[in-house]
C-alpha cells in the first residue's frame, strides 16, 4: 500500500506528515531524526544534498548553494548556475527538496509515496501553484491536491481543538505572510476571505537587521559585509541568529567578522523592533483588510492562530492582541501545524478513493470550502472611455470551484479562431495585474459564420485555483472544448517530462 502525505514545502524549512493510525496527524521526522527539514539546497559533486547539510554550507560555499526558491516559484526568468555547468529552474530546485522529502517519508512509513497534499501561500497565483505541481511532478510525486496554508493550519487546529467560530490564521513564514478569516462550525470550515504578500517573511526581517549590523560593524572601521558573497551570507547567519535571540531576550551580542576585521556588537530588541516596525505595520494593515472583506469587526474574531515561525517574535503577538483586545491562543506548534493540516487533507483524499474511513470533528465530516486569491479576468475595451481595462470575471475571495460565463461575438465574417487572453488581479488597470497567457493567448478554432456570432467563454477555478477555460458555440449551442489555460510564467508539459526523466537518475543526499 501506498500512502498520500501532507507536506508543507515552506520558503526556510518543510515538514512531512500523515494521519496516523489512532486517526491523529502527525509530523514524520527525517532521515537526520528531525521534524524539520531545511530547505535548502547544496550543489556540489555529483549528488544535490538537502537539509542541514546544506544549510550549514551556506556560509561556507554561498555560490553553491541555494536558500529561499519558493520566492522565486512562477519566476519564469530565474535560473541557479551550479558551478558543475548545469543550469536550475526554480521547479526543479524545489523537486530536489521534494525528492529528498519523499525518500525520507518512504523510510519513515515503510511504503511507497507516490502522491502528495502539498501546501502553498494563500496568496500564491496560478503560475507559482502550477510551479508548485511541476515541482512534485519532477520529483515523480503526484501532487492530488494544492492547499492553502492558512486553510492546513485552521483544520489541523479544528480537528485537535473541536473549537467552532470564527478564526483569523495570522501566517508569518520565512517568506511570506498570510492572513485567512475562516468560520468553523461542526465539521465544515468555510473560508471568508484571504490575502497576503508573497515577498513579506522572516527574510524581511532579517535583511532589516542584516543593514543595522552593517552599518554599526562599517561605522567601527570594518569593510562593507553586503558583498552579494560569502560576507553576506555570513552576516545573514548572524543576524538570524540575533533575530532568533531577541524573541527571548532583550540584548543579543554578535560577532561580525570581515576580511580584516572581528567586532562584537549589541543589539537590543527595542533597536531591531524599531527598524521593522514598518514591516509589522504591513502585516497589520493587511490584517485589516482581509478583515473589512469577510465584513468583520476585531470584535467577530473569536481566536486567532499565530502560524509561521516568524510569530515567535514578541512583537507580532503584541501587535495582534493589542489590535483585537486580548490574549491569543498559545497552544500550536508554529512549525508543524500546516503540515499536519495537509496530512488531515491527504487523508480525506484517501478516504473518497478508497473507503478509509473520513476523519470527523465532533461526529462531523469534514468540508473544507476555500476561496479565490486573485481576481480572474480578461481585457476588453471599456465602451464608455475607449480604453483597453482589465475587467475581471471572478473576484478574489469567490468560493472555489467557481465559473463565471462571459460573452464575446466574432467581428468578421468566417473568422475561424477567437483569442482568449486571461489575467490574475482584481485592478481595472492593465498595468497591475498579470496577463497569464501573455503574447501567447489560448487560440480556439472554432466554425466559419457572420460577424456577430456569439461565442460563450467560462472562466473557471477548479478546487486548487487552477485555471481553466471553457468555450461554447453558442450558434450550434455546441461545447467547443475544455482547455487548461498555459501560463508564460510556467514550464511546458515536454519540460517538466524531461525534467523529471533527468531527476529519476539523479540521487539526492
Ligand atoms: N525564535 C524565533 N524568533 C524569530 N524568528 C524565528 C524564530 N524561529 C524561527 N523564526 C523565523 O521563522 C521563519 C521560518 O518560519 P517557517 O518555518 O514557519 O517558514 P516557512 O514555512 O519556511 O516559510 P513560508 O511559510 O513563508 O514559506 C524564519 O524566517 C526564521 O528566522
Ligand atoms: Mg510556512
């Protein structure tokens, strides 16, 4: 027997979990006896290495190593030179991480894993889930389902907790943040309304504090750490390790070492909380306004989950208890809790195909309903001003699956194919949303008539918000096909196959 596993493939560290036999999720640890697993990736000789390992030559062999890939998932420009002459695309970086996780999920179970849950940022598009998918599938695991992070953390804590009402998962990862309003009642939890910045994490708050030690470590006659090389990636270490300490005390002393120059330095936590108030702000304003559209007050709050390691610093907890008027919930595991939701999801996924009996929270079933993160759309001129607008078909926050009907009618006579042009965003303004399909719009062919005949095209969501596109002759009242929408931002279907026939012959440590 196979099994399907939970994974949380984060920006800094990923874990592994399945549904155990007492029906409880639990975190499965690695091959190095860990719960975590950095994700990290160290290219030297002949075989990739992962984990610790590679974390720890970051500082040492920073050209041969890669840290943080998942801020670079639906990149379609981004490329990791290895000094071997081989060339990475993000997918393919993160399927070394995959692979590396399955083969130590498939020690720790004792059975093949094939398949996988993996979790994604609430807030990631369509290219960065598709990124996502290709990157299990290079690692040949199938991904059955992409699911929303903040939505794994509030099931695993609805199921271990029983608790019903209505929930905000604040989520701070190494590289992203997500806020998700979510209600629990019985065994159903229905998304309200979800947001975030995919480039707001620890790593923000790290460079803050990367700057400050440079600047202190210069003024005392050092050279410039911020080198793009093996100085910064040392002072990167330092300050994430400062960071680390001021959750816990007030002053962390550091020592910084240059080319010609060792110093300690103090920084104390007020020093550090200052300089990234900013970011603290962000994270609150979007907060707010995730709130303002599930239509909330602080008030409707009844808890609120603090996910991500990054919620470890006191500043975050104070920040959100002070906006909604008391204390928070203390009792989750910031680290493994998403991975226990997805493992919660894998096992639903089992129990539909094979009869496994589904997991209930208080004698209910579990129903998950999700919502939309970006708006779907397409650009048409506005008749009033004459202008080219973004005008979007289905709104961000819609419940998934989701399909709107939009109308169009040819404008020549025997016109023999009609161009179908799809954008993520919810702006009217071109300029700020992305054109998925960019100069390659989805061309359908479709029967020669006068100018004028009506063609009908669905924008479509499915349950992993990938895009699709359905088209009908509405003349003949014929369906002329169901078509997955290619994104620019995303490997082809022949480049993720030889991608993943490379990786079946490469071994990871
Ligand atoms: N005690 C601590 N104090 C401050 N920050 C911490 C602490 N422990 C961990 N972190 C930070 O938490 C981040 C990692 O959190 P987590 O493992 O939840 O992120 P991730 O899942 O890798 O990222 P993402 O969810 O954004 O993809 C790092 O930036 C790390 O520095
Ligand atoms: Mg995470």
């Amino acid at each position: 027997m196979s099994r399907i596993v939970g994974i949380d493939l984060g920006t800094t560290y990923s874990a592994v979990a399945v549904v155990n036999e007492f029906d409880h999720p639990e975190v499965l640890t690695n091959r190095d006896g860990e719960s975590i697993t950095p994700s990290v990736v160290l290219f030297q000789g002949d075989m990739p290495l992962v984990g610790t390992v590679a974390k720890r030559a970051a500082t040492t062999a920073p050209l041969d190593v890669v840290e943080f890939v998942k801020r670079a998932m639906g990149d379609a420009s981004w490329r990791f030179d290895a000094t071997d002459g081989r060339t990475y695309r993000p997918e393919e970086v993160s399927a070394l991480i995959v692979k590396r996780l399955k083969e130590d999920a498939e020690l720790a179970l004792g059975v093949p894993v094939t398949e996988a849950v993996i979790t994604v940022p609430a807030y990631f598009d369509d290219a960065q889930r598709q990124a996502t998918r290709d990157a299990g599938r290079i690692a040949g695991v199938k991904v059955v389902r992409v699911l929303n992070e903040p939505t794994a953390a509030a099931i695993a804590y609805g199921l271990s907790s029983g608790f019903n009402g209505t929930i905000l998962v604040y989520d701070l990862g190494g590289g992203t943040f997500d806020v998700t309003i979510l209600r629990i009642d019985g065994g159903s939890f229905d998304i309200l309304a979800t947001g975030g910045d995919r480039n707001l994490g620890g790593f923000n708050w790290d460079g803050e504090l990367m700057r400050l030690l440079n600047e202190r470590y210069t003024a005392a006659g050092g050279e410039d750490l911020l080198d793009g090389g093996e100085l910064e990636a040392g002072l990167r270490e330092r300050a994430a390790l400062a960071k680390h300490s001021l959750s816990s005390v007030e002053r962390a002393r550091v020592v910084l070492s240059g080319n010609t120059m060792t110093t300690t330095l103090e920084v104390s936590r007020a020093d550090f909380e200052s300089i990234t108030s900013g970011l603290l702000s962000r994270t609150r304003e979007m907060a707010e306004m995730v709130r303002d559209d599930a239509g909330l007050t602080w008030d409707d709050i009844d808890r609120v989950l603090l996910v991500g390691g990054s919620t470890r610093m006191p500043m975050v907890r104070r920040m959100v208890e002070n906006a909604i008027g008391r204390p928070i919930e203390r009792r989750i595991h910031p680290d493994e809790i998403v991975a226990l939701g997805a493992a919660v999801q894998a096992r639903l996924v089992e129990s539909e195909r094979s009869g496994v009996p589904n997991l209930t929270v208080n004698g209910n079933r579990i129903k998950v309903g999700d919502v939309t993160s970006h708006g779907l759309g397409t650009f048409a001129i506005n008749p009033n001003t004459g202008r080219l607008e973004n005008t979007v078909i289905i709104p961000h926050n819609t419940k998934i699956p989701a399909k709107h009907p939009s109308y169009f009618t040819t404008v020549h006579d025997n016109q023999l194919e009609i161009d179908v042009e799809v954008t993520i965003g919810d702006d009217t303004d071109p300029e700020y949303v992305r054109n998925a399909t960019g100069d390659k719009p989805l061309r359908v062919r479709i029967p020669a008539y006068p100018a004028g005949a009506p063609i009908e095209v669905i924008y479509a969501y499915d349950i992993d918000q990938t895009v699709f596109v359905e088209v009908n002759d509405l003349t003949a009242r014929t369906s002329l096909g169901t078509f997955e929408v290619p994104n620019i931002a995303n490997m082809s279907r022949s480049q993720v196959a030889d991608a993943a026939n490379k990786m079946r012959t490469t071994e990871v440590g």
